[in-house]
C-alpha cells in the first residue's frame, strides 16, 4: 500500500461498506478497529522480500504489537514467528497455533515458573541478565536444553528522539551493558562456562529511533558474537537476534522507511551477518501492522469553546493512550468522513478533537485544521493497528471496542471477519481482566 490515494480510497472503501452492514452504528457501535489483512499480507511479504533467500532467518512478528489471537494466527499463516515479552503473550502465541521453536521469549522480568515452561516447551530465550542466567542452570541442572538460548547484550550505541522507546542507552533496563566495566569479560566467561549459550541477541529501540542507530547496535552484536568464537577457538554463537524496531512514518500514508532500506543499513554496518555464517532472527511489530490498521469512531457531540470548536467523539484515551499522554511523540493523522462514511471535503477548520473519558486532556489532537465536524459524522484514525486499539486502556471502565479483519479488494468485495467482539461494560470480567473468551485456535470468530 504504498500509493497514496490507493492507501486513503482502500479505507474508504472498508468505512463505507462496515457503515453499511451495520458494523458501525452512532446507537449500537459508535467505535471500532479494523486491520486490513491484505495490507498485512503485502507487508509480511515486503519483509521476506528484504532479506536474502540464502541466509536462515526467523520473522517472529512482536506480540505487544497486537496480541489479538486471530491476528497473531493470520501471520503464523503467511510464516512469521512470534516474540514474547510475557506469560500471557506466550500463551497467546501458543493459542495462535505457533510451534515452540519458532516463538521467542524477551522479557526482563522472567520468572521461575515461566522458564520451567518455555524451557519444557523449547521456547527460545534470549537471557536478558546475570541472575536470569543463574536461574536457569538451577533449572537445567546439568541438562542440555530443548530451547535455543542466547544472551541480550546492550550495546550503549545510544538513543533516538523518544527516550522510552530507547533501549540502548547507557543506563537502559534491557539486556548485558556491553561497555560497562568488566561486563564484557563476565560475558565472555559465561559461554565458555555454557556451552548451551549459542545466541546474541541485541535491540537498540523502536519509534524515534534513527536506521544508523539501529544497525550500530546490531554491528556491536555481530562483533561480540564473533569475538566469542575466537576466544573459544569453536563455532559457539551460531545466531543473531537482530531485534525489530523499524520506525513507522505517522505523517503521512507513504510506508518510510522500508525493510529494504533498513537492510541495506544492516549492510554497511554489520556486512558479517550476511555471510551466511548465522541464522537469524527479528523481531518487527510495529511496521508490519500500524499501517494496516484504523480506528472509526462517531462524533457524538460538537461545541465552540473560547472561540474554538471541539468535536467529542467515541475514541480517546481508551484507545490511543500514547497520543492522549505524550502528544507530541505520538501524533496521530485525522481524517473527517460523514455519517455514510465519505469523505468530507468542506474547507478545513481549526478544532479540537476530543475522547469520551472525564479528563481534560483526553484530546487526540488540537487545533487541528479539518473539515467542519458534527454529531453523527465518523472520524478514522490511520496508522493504529498496532499497539492503538489491540491494546485498549481501561480508563473510566471504558469497554473494549469490536475489531474487524478485512479481506478483499473493492466496495462490494470486502468481507468482515470478527476479530475481538465489543466488550459488554455491564458484564463483570473474567479473571484474566477480560469480559469476552479468548478467540479460538483454528481461526477468527465470525460475525
């Protein structure tokens, strides 16, 4: 999807016809998400496409991203892994019908209980510290592991423009400081001392994050893992987890940078991961959904205050909890559409947009230049398939909106497919949080 108005006509097109079969009502369902599983598919291809058909490498989309089952099924099918930074993503993983070996497991705070299983299961594990590491040899105690296992290294290459987007900053919480004293050598020590130890993975951040950065970090892995084979005079470190992190462009529908830019980083900067000496893996998330995805929402009521008007509608802080609370690191596009789902073409007018939640700052933008908006119209948010409506924030016991996947190209061939339903708010949750089941393995629940 990278010509323009091919971008904006195509949901229009999904708007109109999920207008017309109801999917979207101002009285029954005055809010959704929808992700575009023919955008998915070009993406994920996009991706293969990037790397050379000659190296081994694993695409395990992240989960955090979007965890929804069915979603996370759809890319299994088009041969995508699955990272995991949790218990609970791992079990959506596994839900999703991914093997074992192709998930990976990234987390921090690992505990006990969770690496007795993803070890029991073969689950990759990428050890983020010295402690995780003790763990499990007391877990293995002498016994060589199912899972590939490799160490987090950070590579203090630096950060990007979004600080908590930046992992690889001298003080970040991820992963083995490669620069810090002595570090380097305790790393050294531990795959000679682990034999089992044949993975470095690295991962500099995500949004805000320039390509430079990104490939530096990774050159600092590539660099360390082939300094671990010199000193142990042996081919240990067979693998480089690359991590994910491609920026995503929020500005407009062009889809900058691309994988194959990004690869030709990697090239400059870390030559030897194409060499055919290590597999690979990688970790994106973001790039593959954000622009295959938007959120509709009805504008509920419209006001003129201080001289400014303010159109409050049905998508705010619930659903795009970045951009309600850190604005200006997170814009989002806004696109007026009328009550059938056209676009509204009027001259533009500075106003305000506004989410239902009962603070002031539930904005999700301001004195934004836009068609005149009044209660009944729909406003889309693009570029939120990622991380927006998949991951909805519970503020004002706000429910969780539908999600719909689309299929097919055109007005009268688009199909919808029920991803997540529309939470009930009057039905106490399950104790997992949630009010509704989660979806089933073989595939997306059907309206």
């Amino acid at each position: 999807m990278t010509d323009l108005t091919e971008a904006a006509e195509r949901r229009q097109h999904i708007l109109r016809a999920a207008v017309r079969q109801g999917l979207l009502d101002p009285e029954r369902s005055a809010l959704a998400g929808f992700v575009d599983l023919e955008g998915v598919a070009e993406t994920v291809d996009a991706l293969h496409r990037a790397f050379p058909g000659s190296l081994c490498v694993l695409h395990a989309f992240a989960a955090k991203a979007n965890s929804l089952v069915p979603v996370l099924a759809e890319l299994r099918r088009h041969g995508m892994g699955c990272e995991v930074a949790t218990g609970g993503e791992l079990d959506r993983a596994l839900a999703a019908g991914f093997p074992p070996d192709r998930i990976v497991f990234d987390s921090p705070a690992k505990t006990r209980a969770e690496l007795e299983r993803a070890l029991g299961l073969g689950v990759t594990i990428n050890v983020d510290n010295f402690q995780e590491l003790s763990r499990i040899d007391e877990i293995l105690a002498g016994r060589p592991p199912r899972s590939r296992v490799g160490v987090r290294v950070n590579s203090q290459v630096g950060g990007g423009t979004i600080a908590a987007m930046s992992t690889a900053t001298q003080t970040s919480k991820f992963g083995v400081p490669l620069a810090d004293p002595g570090s380097r050598e305790w790393l050294l020590r531990a795959f000679e001392d682990h034999p089992w130890l044949t993975w470095v993975h690295t991962h500099a951040g995500s949004q805000g994050c320039p390509l430079d950065l990104m490939a530096q970090g990774v050159a600092q892995a590539v660099e360390f893992a082939e300094e671990v084979n010199r000193h142990l005079g042996r081919r240990q470190v067979v693998g480089i987890d690359i991590g994910g992190g491609l920026p995503v462009n929020f500005a407009s529908d062009e889809v900058s940078p691309s994988y194959d830019t990004y690869v030709d980083h990697l090239r400059e900067h870390a030559p030897a991961l194409f060499s055919g000496g290590y597999e690979i893996i990688t970790e994106f998330g973001r790039s593959i959904l954000a622009k295959n995805g938007f959120t509709a929402a009805y504008v509920e009521y419209t006001k003129s205050v201080g001289g400014r008007p303010i159109a409050i509608t049905h998508a705010g802080v619930q659903v795009a909890t970045r951009t309600v609370f850190h604005p200006d690191a997170w814009p989002l596009r806004i696109t007026a559409h009328d009550p059938r789902g056209g676009a509204k073409h009027d001259r533009p007018v500075r106003q305000d947009i506004a989410g239902p939640a009962c603070f002031a700052g539930d904005l999700l933008a301001r004195d934004r230049a836009l068609p005149l908006l009044e209660p009944g119209d729909i406003v889309v948010l693009p570029d939120t398939g990622a991380y927006y409506f998949s991951t909805p924030f519970h503020y004002n016991s706000l429910p969780e909106p539908a999600v719909y996947a689309v299929r097919g190209r055109g007005d009268g061939q688009i199909r919808f497919e029920l991803v997540r339903p529309a939470q009930d708010p009057y039905e106490p949750p399950t104790p997992d949080g949630r009010t509704a089941p989660a979806s089933p393995r073989d595939g997306l629940v059907r309206p």
